[in-house]
C-alpha cells in the first residue's frame, strides 16, 4: 500500500488548504466544499467532507457548518436546508433566488441528519445533536419534511418529477433524463440511514429514537419488497407516477450500496454487479460522483473494486475538494474498517486488504480518544490506545470470527483471525 501513503500526504495537505477559518474576520470557521472556481461550502459536498474533515481535526469547522445549514431549513423554505453558502455565511446566489425558488435535492436533508449522528460518534460532543438548530433540524427533517415532500403517498420523501433543481428533484442525479423521478433510490436510501443513525443516537430521547428504529424498518421492508426489478435483476432507480423507472441511473444506482439499506443477499451481488458494469460502461463524467464508489463497494465486502477506485481518485489529484477530503476517510477509516461503535467507548475494526499488504494509522480521534491501527493483511490486528480514556475494541474477521478485547490507555494489542490475543509493551 507503499502508493496510497503519497497520496494520503497529497490529499491531507490539499484539503487543510480548504480551510478557510480567519482568513477574514467575515468569514464562519468553514472550509471549502465546492467546485474551485465556487468560494462556497454545499450541503452534498460537506456531508461527504465532514468525516475527512474530523481526522484532520477540523471538528470546529464541521460542526459551524452543520448548524448553519440546520438553521436555514424553515417552514418557508419547505423545511429544505439551502443548498450553498458563501464563507461568511449568506446564500450563495448562484443556487438561491428566493425562499421558493433555489437548489433543492431531497437526499441532503437526510445526510446531513446521518453525518451529524456520525460526527457526534466520532467526536463525543454533544452539540451535533443536542445544538438548539441541529436538534429542530433533525426532528422537523424526519418528521414536518417527509410529511410536506410524500408525492406517492408511501412514507418516502420525493418531488413532483420536473426535473427542475430549483424546484426540487428526487435524486442528486442532475443530468436525470425523463422520465423524471418522484421517489428515487438515492433518496429512499438517505432518508433510511438518517433513521438507522437516529435510532441509536444516545442523547437523543428515547421515544424518538425508538421511533426511528421503527421507521427504517418500515422504510427497509418496503426498499426490499417494492424496489427490485426481478426481471432487470437490479434494485429500480426509482417511481414516478406510473410506476418503477429501472436502467443506470448514476447516483440512484449507487446509494443503494452507499448507505447499506440492502439487504445482504443474492439481490445485492446481482445490484453491485449491475453497478460495476455500469460505471465501466457508462463512467460518471464529474469526479464528484466517483468519490461515493469506494463507499460503495466497501460496504459490502466489494474490496478489491473498493481499492480500485481508492486508486483511481489518488491517481487524479484532482483538485475538488471532495476529492482529498474522502480520500483521507477511504484510507484511514475505509480501508481500516475503523469506526465508532454505537454505544460510547467502543471501536471497531476490520480490514480491507488485499493478502500480503499492510497499513497502519495512528492517533486517529474516536470519541474523545486517540487510536492505531495496523492491519497486516486480513490475517492479524494491532490495536492501541494512544490517548483520552480507554475503549472497547471490537475486531471483526472474514471467517466470522468477533473479538471484544478492553483496551486500556496506553496498552496495544495485537489479535489475529485464528482468536490468539498478545499485550504488546506500548509505544
């Protein structure tokens, strides 16, 4: 993996030259998530940034930006956060003519409620849930946005199908072609994950969490039974009025897998394969949309295509900044299987290496702690506690194998796939 450690350099470099914090006494604590020529942070950039962004410690900046843009999503503005910001925080003209007249997808809502769950797990501050306008945000989004944006009467958010983005589309799909989309896969997927990560959000009250279990049952069984296309063997892009759109359709094709709402089975093989045909056939011309990929293929088990397109991006040093702000996430969180438990004070792992290569992070912030991890192949793992208080290390292997191992502040660990667990002296 001697290739990704020049381009995890090149990519944590480019992206704290994003960073846009006092560069102007105007300006919020932000960084840019935007096309270079945009001096701007968006809603579908930031929420595929933020998790790069907090590895490189940006934790301040993220959690600006989060509010800002729950703080825009008002009942005028049909409870839909702005889609852009300038750094000193007004509506970026460009996407913005009036309260009912600007840039509009429905899967960001619902990303930026599941990111904000995801920040509050990687960082342990509260205030990306319980802040007075991430709080509103959260609730009115699962709840006052569904309700007002139910074009097909079945509980998932989508639009009237005009394909106008100023007006409001399904899909982040803005080169969709008619039919136009009333319900899209990207969107039903998003709208699912917002509700799995609420359902487990600890400071969150019960009863809503509880709630949101619920709702993404109810949102999985339906993907599950009304969204395969049995005889285009892939799950449909989505509904319009007359019914399933099915074909390649770019980001509704992909979120599917993005945020894991299928189910692990024979139809998902069959959807990731169609996906893997359809982006050789048929590549996404902006750079953007391949940034999703390795996510994609990570989420099941897809590792070598994963590791494909984790080269793919760092051969292209492109400069959109959501090029190396993910690309800093897919190495030191993709590749490690490195996240954040459910419950405080637990880590898991899991790795995504080919046989033979190896890779190690270290001091990477989980929860008011600092962790490493090495991963020599798939065969064995060393963990370690390096600061803040000590974790519950979870290790997952291809052969089912679960190890939960205390791991103190200050001790590292080293587990194998065949169960052996060695203390080994600290660093």
């Amino acid at each position: 993996m001697t290739d990704l450690v020049d381009s995890f350099i090149w990519a944590s470099k480019r992206s704290l030259e994003c960073v846009q914090t006092g560069r102007d006494a105007a300006f919020l604590p932000s960084y840019w998530a935007a096309m270079t020529d945009r001096p701007m942070f968006y809603s579908r950039d930031l929420a595929h940034q933020l998790l790069g962004a907090h590895l490189l410690g940006l934790d301040a900046e993220n959690l600006a930006m989060l509010r800002h843009f729950a703080a825009s999503a008002t009942e005028e503005r049909g409870w839909y956060p702005l889609w852009a910001f300038a750094f000193d925080g007004t509506p970026a003209a460009i996407d913005y003519r009036s309260d009912d007249d600007f840039v509009r997808e429905v899967p960001a809502p619902f990303e930026l409620v599941e990111k904000a769950v995801e920040q509050y797990r990687w960082t342990g501050d509260e205030r990306f849930l319980l802040d007075p306008a991430i709080a509103r945000f959260l609730r009115t989004t699962m709840t006052s946005f569904v309700e007002l944006h139910d074009p097909l009467g079945t509980g998932v958010a989508g639009e009237r199908g005009t394909g106008d983005i100023f007006a409001g589309t399904a899909t982040y799909n803005e080169v969709e072609r008619p039919p136009y989309l009333r319900v899209a896969a990207d969107g039903i997927a998003s709208q699912w994950a917002a509700h799995q990560a609420l359902g487990s959000a600890g400071p969150l009250d019960e009863s809503f969490a509880t709630w949101n279990r619920a709702r993404a049952t109810e949102l999985e069984e339906h993907f599950s039974g009304s969204w395969w296309s049995r005889g285009d063997r892939h799950y449909t892009a989505g509904f319009t009025a007359d019914g399933p759109v099915p074909g390649f359709r770019l980001e509704s094709t992909w979120f599917p897998a993005v945020k894991g709402i299928m189910r692990a089975d024979e139809r998902a093989a069959a959807h990731l394969d169609f996906l893997r045909s359809g982006v050789e056939t048929a590549p996404p011309a902006n750079i953007e949309a391949v940034t999703y990929l390795p996510e994609a293929f990570l989420r099941y088990g897809r590792d070598e295509e994963a590791l494909r397109w984790i080269r793919f991006l760092a051969a292209s040093r492109a400069d959109y900044p959501e090029v190396p702000f993910t690309h800093v996430a897919h190495v030191a969180a993709g590749l490690t299987g490195l996240e954040p438990g459910a419950a405080r004070g637990t880590v898991r792992t899991r790795s995504h290496l080919p046989a033979g290569e190896w890779i190690e992070v270290r001091n990477v912030p989980v929860g008011g702690s600092l962790v490493g991890v090495r991963h020599d192949g798939r065969e064995a793992t060393e963990f370690e506690v390096t600061g803040g208080p000590g974790v519950t290390w979870t290790a997952t292997w291809d052969n089912g194998q679960v190890l939960s191992i205390e791991v103190p502040t200050g001790s590292r660990i080293r587990a194998g796939a065949d169960g052996r667990v060695v203390r080994l002296p600290a660093r």
